[in-house]
C-alpha cells in the first residue's frame, strides 16, 4: 500500500480487508456422500508425496536503496543537470523527497549485509519514475520507486544498469540474491480525465461499452484473445510518455476514476490517483511477461516482489506468474522466486493468490499481525491461529513454507513503533526485549524471515508510510535526524552501519544459530500450546525425526507451561544449554523467562506409528463456490505426510496437495477439477504415510449437484 497521501488506511496490526472481485458463475453443491472402504490399495504409493519445499530459509533484507547509503553524490539530482527540488525531486531535508541513497552506497554495504547473515537483498522499484507528484505542500518525489514511468531503464537517482550490475555480481559472490520489487497493477499518474473530475463511476451505473455500444463485463472475458476495445466512464487525456510504448494506450488503462477500495473499485479503480492498468486485457498481460523476463537476462536477478496483488484480477496472476517461473527455470534459474504484497490479515485472502492465483507464496501479513499482537502483550491466541491456517496454503505446488514472514515495513511502520502505540509508556530496555523477542520468533518460525532495513540499528519511527522510512546514513532531515535509537545511545544525525549494535549482533547470531540445522530452514512447524502469553510450537524435519520444541513468552513475569510434545525427553540447545527435560504424560514442564523464548531438541528420534487416516468430506449442502476442507483424522504418528487427491469418475487423479503437520487437511477447489459438472461424481482419496515410509489410506466418493444449498463449508466425518 502506498504513496500518494496515504497515512493511515490502517493501524499496525490491523489492516483494512478488501475482498477479490469474483465473477458470478453456476454453482455446484455436495448431492451426496459416500464412504469408501479405508486400506490401502494399489496405486496408493504412486500418490504418497512429501510436502513441498521451495524458497525457504532465505533471510531478506528490505531496502529503501534511496535510504541505505549514499555512495555517488554525482546522481543526486538524477543526472538532470538542475538543482530544482520540484524538478529533480533532490531535497534531503524533507521525508518525500530522494536524499542520494544509491546502489554504489548498496554496493559498498555488501559486507555490512553479509556480516548480518543476510542472504537476499530486496529493493524497492528501481525504475524509471515520475520524479515528482503534486504540488505546494501536497508535493512529493518518487524516492520509494512505486511510480514507475519507465520499465525499461533504471532510475537515474540510484545508479546505471552496470552498477546494478556490479552490485549483483558481487552479492552473488557472497552467496547473498537480489530481488527486484515491481508493480503491476498500476504506473505514475501520467493520464487525466477531460471531465475534470476523479471520483470513481461503478460497471453498475456505467458499464464498459463494445464498439457497437453493448456492455461488456470485463472479468468475464479477462484474457481472451478477442477482448474488445472499450469506452469507459472517463475520457483519458494521456500526459506524459511512458516506457514500453504500448503503456501510452490510455485504453489499456480502466478509467473508473480513484478507488474507494471496497467492491469492484479495488481492482478497477486508480489506487491513490496511479494510472490502474487494464490487467484483463490481452495486451497487458503479454507486455507484462516480456517486462517481468527481460529482467531476468538483463541483470541475472533472482525473482519479484510484487506490489498491489489483490488489486488485479486472478487470471493475470494465473498467466503471468507460472510463465515468469518457467521462463526463469529455462535459464537454469530452478530456485527464481515471485512473491506478492496480498495486503490483509486474513489467510483466507492471502492464500487465494498462493493457491487459485499460482503465485509461489505471498508475504506473511498473518503472521505479522499475529505476532505484533503476541509482542504487544495482548495474547497469543491470534498468532497461534496463524499456525492452525496454515493449511489454506497447502496445493499441489506451493504451501506456507515458503511465505516471507515479517514484522514491520514502509507501509505499516516498525515493529518498535508498534509496540510503543500498544504499551503506552513502555521503557527502553523493555522495548528492546520485545523487539529481541520479535527477532527470534520470525527465525525460528517457518518461512522466510525479512528485516527491514534499520530495524538492525534500533530504528523506530513514528509511525508507518513516510515516518518509517528513515535514512541509515547521516540524516538531514530533521525528523529522522533527532530520533533516538533504541538499544544505543545514537541519533539519526549520524551514520548508523554500526555492526556492534544489540540488535545487528542479535540478527547475525539467530543467523548462525539456524544456519547450524536444516530444520529451520525446511522443517514442518506444529503448533503445541497458545495460551495467555505464551505460544509454543514444534519442528521437525523429513528424515531427521528430531523435535525441535520452541516455546516464547511475551509477558512481562516468568510463565510455566505443560506443552505437548512428541519426544520422550528434550534438552535445552538456546539461547544456552541446559539439563535434560522428560516428558510427562506426553508434556514437558517448562518455565520461560519474562520476554524470552527457549529452545528445546529431542534427545532421541521421533516414535512412529502407523497411519489409519479417516477422511472427513464436505457435507451434503456444502456450496462449492469457494475452496472447501478436506481433513484426515486419525493420524497418530509423531510425524507423518497425508497426501490429498481427487478424481472425477474416468479421470486421472489430480493431487489436492500434501500437509506435513496435524490437523491433516488441505482446502481445495473441487469443481476446478478436470470435467467436473452437476451429476459427476467425484473420489477424494487421501493417503498418509510415517517417517518409515509406511502407508495408511481412505476416501470417499462425493456426488456434485446443481443447485443453491446453504452457504456452509464446514466439514463432518462421512463415518
């Protein structure tokens, strides 16, 4: 989210939702449930998958590069030759405009970021941009890169197209990636309306019109080859160029005027004035792909972070996405990475875009606002649900392994800001703690954990979008420059690459804590306990069958807890060693420390046992026009692997997807099946497998009915 007088959509930790446009279609219910005999039979092996694991375990860093460091003053003024700030966008002193960060000054922090334990870099747009928006005191420069008029070249503020490259040459030689952020839903606001005005006009009191003056629902035709030329609302007047050129057909833009972000407007409409591009078209989509690869060949990147996903309909995302991977991997790129910005707490929406959508994973806004909750001292029911839906990501290709998790940035604001609003009048050595305990968590949990930027000196802000974005260089803005940092006794006046600060040292020694076993970096992740204060949660890694038991408080006294686990025994393994902990009765007493987090490992391999999976179906009335759950009780194993699929009668099995931790489920789109339709039936199979490899099996045979039945999608045993 972004730009353009954006200041408080939102509070940090609760962000504002905005449902996905769907398109009516028919709808199928569940007409009837029938039981198939449990066992296994033949075949049933060929359908035991492992859980996925993709992109995991990187550790990001989120950068502003215009806020790094300044490593070429000569770019200052974008190479323009003036000094106007309303011209070049230059003006250090004020917090939206450029102040001379570049990629020289990224380049010569490579050893700042590996000391850190960093192993991606990611930036903000670098692109061409429309240097300045607005006017008077509403004016302000693109520094952030969010307005991109050019895709073809880079921003002349950071630097050349061999300085991107020389920065990534050489942050590949220390084995650290970089990653391109991009927007696709939207560019600089180079188009007005001839009508003067900008408040936005729905399909429904103004459709688009086809040549011969018919309306034409646009999601109903999103990326067919015959999409007509259309007339909207608003009469474009284009002003200014953009790159490539097919940008410059204003009718490849929506037109609708400015979102109000609820209903249809947050994919049809200008977000905060951005020329909203007309992703259901053809043309967009293909002018799309080549952006999004040419990258690949020109500077050798390692993948996308996407802005604005779910303002932008399913099916761009479902042609632009898997083509940019496969591209990628032609390129000898198998490990290329595109994860999107689905910003809204619930998983449910993130999931879409992961799932339906066939991104390979969105950023983690569910665990970020579980955990800013958790810190806060407010409980760790939430968080602990972030845990429990995790299975909504879970498909045949990607699953919440691979989100990057995260808890704060430019747009929310830092975590510490946070928690200062959430615990008025905390201490310092209080605040530090909590901001300690925040580090861990997002490294020890599943994903792949992001810093943002200064958030390793302490920085803390004073609130998110501009507030937020501070220089990690000496600042002259008077804002940034007469911020106390916590956890050390410096300002924002001075440069701060300081690699002994608490929380630069923390950061680099969680780093070489995981780097020591691989169970963090693709081990599952069961939740064991959420209450009060205190949440505690289990890894395991495939083939290891060692528990690794992690177990935090948030409160501000020492908490004992009876969490369950797997392992007859644990021994303390940090932030020190310890004595032997048994388990009682299948739980282990543990006593954590105010503001801590412990970790415990097995001290001995996992028990097994064999899986007799009972599947548990959608119940007869379920409306199928949403992904449903499909659940397997009944496995017992301290580790196992249920693997889902489904088949219409005469069709090949398609697999629904493969969940590594209890509950056993997956949520699935059965009527995306193939030849699925009212009267077909429908086999849903699931088959478990331990740490041994030996198989437990059961299915069901769901009928498919046309028709309306109540809007539930709760799920009950057929048995």
């Amino acid at each position: 989210m972004r730009r353009l007088g954006l200041v408080a959509l939102l509070l940090f930790g609760l962000v504002v939702p905005v449902a996905p446009a769907v398109a009516a279609t028919g709808r199928l219910v569940v007409g009837g449930v029938a039981d198939i005999a449990p066992g296994v039979r033949a075949g049933d092996r060929a359908l035991a998958r492992d859980a996925l694991r993709g992109v995991t375990g990187e550790r990001f860093y989120f950068v502003l590069p215009d806020r790094f460091a300044n490593g070429d003053p000569g770019n200052d003024h974008g190479l323009s030759g003036g000094t106007d700030r309303l011209t070049t966008g230059f003006d250090p002193t004020d917090r939206g405009f450029y102040h001379g960060g570049d990629l020289k000054g990224l380049h010569d922090g490579l050893d700042y970021l590996d000391g850190l334990g960093i192993t991606a870099i990611w930036l903000t747009p670098v692109f061409r941009n429309r240097w300045v928006q607005g006017s008077g005191a509403d004016a302000s420069a693109g520094y952030h890169g969010y307005w991109t008029t050019d895709y073809t070249e880079l921003d002349p503020h950071f630097g050349s197209t061999d300085d991107m490259r020389r920065l990534i040459r050489d942050a590949h030689r220390r084995g650290i990636k970089v990653f391109f952020d991009i927007v696709a839903n939207h560019t600089a606001d180079l188009i007005g309306y001839a009508e003067g005005r900008y408040d936005y006009v729905p399909t429904s009191a103004v459709p688009y019109l086809d040549p011969s003056g018919r309306p034409v629902d646009i999601a109903a035709i999103a990326g067919r080859p015959d999409f007509p030329k259309l007339t909207a609302p608003y009469t474009p007047v284009v002003l200014g160029r953009k790159e490539p050129a097919w940008l410059n057909d204003p009718s490849l833009y929506h037109n609708r005027g400015d979102s109000t972000f609820s209903g249809e407007s947050s994919q049809y409409g200008d977000f905060f004035g951005l020329d909203d591009l007309m992703t259901e078209h053809p043309t967009v989509v293909a002018g799309m792909k080549r952006i999004f690869t040419r990258w690949i060949d020109v500077l050798d990147i390692d993948g996308y972070r996407v802005d604005t996903v779910k303002h932008v309909n399913i099916e761009f995302w479902q042609a632009l996405a898997p083509h940019v991977r496969k591209y990628a991997q032609r390129r000898g790129k198998d490990d290329f990475f595109v994860f999107g910005e689905v910003f809204d707490a619930d998983p449910a929406v993130t999931s879409h875009y992961t799932t339906t959508g066939k991104m390979q994973a969105a950023l983690d806004f569910p665990f970020q606002n579980g955990a800013a909750t958790f810190l806060s001292g407010l409980g760790s029911a939430k968080l602990g649900q972030v845990l429990v839906d995790d299975d909504r990501y879970t498909d045949a290709d990607s699953n919440a392994a691979s989100l990057p998790t995260f808890l704060g940035n430019h747009d929310l604001g830092r975590l510490a800001w946070a928690l200062r609003q959430n615990r008025p009048g905390i201490t310092e050595p209080e605040l530090l703690e909590r901001v300690e305990l925040g580090n861990a968590l997002m490294y020890l949990w599943r994903g792949n954990p992001v810093v943002y930027y200064g958030d390793e000196q302490g920085f803390a802000g004073s609130g998110g979008d501009k507030a937020a974005r501070q220089d990690l260089f000496a600042s002259a803005t008077p804002e940034y420059r007469s911020e106390d940092l916590i956890g050390s006794n410096r300002t924002g006046a001075v440069d701060n690459h300081v690699p002994d600060h608490p929380l630069y040292r923390q950061l680099r020694d969680l780093a070489a804590f995981v780097d020591r076993d691989p169970v963090w970096r693709d081990g599952n992740q069961t939740l064991r306990l959420a209450t009060g204060d205190v949440i505690a949660f289990s890894r395991v890694r495939a083939g290891r069958d060692v528990e690794h038991l992690v177990v935090a408080n948030a409160g501000t006294s020492s908490a004992t807890v009876d969490a369950p686990v797997g392992s007859a025994a644990l021994r303390p393994s940090w932030p020190a060693g310890g004595p032997e902990v048994s388990a009682v009765d299948g739980k282990v007493r543990v006593t954590v420390p105010p503001l801590s987090a412990l970790v415990f490992k097995g001290t001995t391999r996992l028990p097994t046992a064999r899986p007799t999976p009972t599947l548990v179906a959608p119940p007869v009335g379920t409306v199928l026009d949403d992904r449903v759950e499909v659940r397997a009780d009944g496995v017992t194993s301290s580790f196992a692997q249920a693997t889902f699929a489904a088949r219409v009668e005469g069709k090949g099995w398609t697999v629904l997807g493969t969940d590594d931790t209890a509950p056993y489920r997956v949520f699935a789109d059965l009527t995306a099946l193939p030849d699925a339709a009212a009267g077909k039936n429908v086999e849903i199979r699931v088959v478990a497998k331990d740490s041994g490899g030996t198989l437990g099996a059961d299915g069901v045979t769901v009928t498919l009915t046309a028709g309306r039945g109540p809007n539930d999608r709760s799920t009950r045993s057929v048995r």
